[in-house]
C-alpha cells in the first residue's frame, strides 16, 4: 500500500522506491501529477504525467504510465550496458 500525506487540498502517494528509482503520485485539487526520479547510467532521468482525475481511471493511468515507462528506461539502459 502506498504511503500518503495530506497537505490540505494536496495529496502525496508513495508508488516506487527502489535503489535506483524513486515514484510518487501528486494530487492537487482534480489533477493528478505522476513523477519518477532515476538513476540511469550515472546520471538522474526525471519523468512526468499529468491528467484530469475522474471516473474514467485517470489515476490508474498515471500510475502504470509511469511504471511502464520506468521499466523500459531501465531495461533498455541495461541492455546497452551491457554491449
């Protein structure tokens, strides 16, 4: 379960830690702010999506959205580190 702090009308989500990546979701009044910070090759990737929260899943999207992109990043930098 992802950690959350409420900061009034902003809230915080925890989605990712790991050694080499750091995500987390924002919320700020009915937008919601997808964010991952990366330590690829030596050198720190940031990310970023945002959408409308609303019925259709918006959250869910902004959250698998930015893992899936964090894991092609990762798989693709070690595949080129290792040729």
């Amino acid at each position: 379960m992802p950690s959350m702090q409420k900061h009034g009308v902003h809230t915080d989500f925890l989605m990712l830690k790991t050694p080499e990546s750091l995500c987390y979701m924002n919320q700020l009044k009915n937008m919601i702010f997808s964010e991952c910070m990366m330590l690829v090759s030596g050198r720190v990737l940031y990310l970023y999506a945002m959408c409308h929260e609303d019925d259709s899943g918006g959250t869910l999207w902004a959250q698998m959205c930015m893992k899936n992109w964090r894991g092609a990043i990762l798989k693709t930098a070690d595949s080129s580190a290792q040729q």
